[in-house]
C-alpha cells in the first residue's frame, strides 16, 4: 500500500479490534499518540473522525467516551471542548 491507496484502506491495516469494541492503535506506546497521514499527518484519532464524521469545527477537540487514548474507533470519538477533555 501507498500514499495512493484510499486514506480508509490504509487506515484499516493500522489498528486491531478489541472486546471492548476500541480499534486499538497497533504502535501506540501509552505515551505520544499515533499519526497517520490523512491531508497532512494528523492524530490517529482526529484522522479517524474526519474521516467518518466530518470536519471538526473551530474550538473543538476530539475526545474519547471509552477514555482509551489508543483507540481510534471513530463511535468512541466525540467532539468537545478542551475544558471538557480535561
């Protein structure tokens, strides 16, 4: 695969899928989150939700509602503020 191939292609070789229903990030180190090239290199997760659902609006940021930073199942991803993330 390559920079041609579809970004949700692409997208599904990076993660795997646990119980619980996160897309677990396959490189995540529990210390920096992932990225992945979608327009430009972005967070796994802010690419995932662009992705399947949308833009994010000015002010906004992406949270997770199952609090697994390495998840990047785009039902777990929420659109907040950053006081609300906190």
């Amino acid at each position: 695969m390559n920079k041609k191939t579809p970004p949700e292609q692409r997208f599904k070789t990076k993660y795997t899928i646990n119980g619980n229903g996160c897309w677990l990030w396959k490189t995540f180190n529990g210390r920096t989150y992932p990225s992945f090239t979608l327009d430009k290199v972005r967070k796994a997760h802010i690419a995932s939700y662009m992705m399947f659902n949308g833009n994010i609006p000015k002010g906004k940021v992406v949270r997770h509602t199952c609090h697994n930073a390495g998840c990047v199942n785009p039902k777990h991803l929420i659109l907040g503020t950053q006081k609300e993330n906190i």
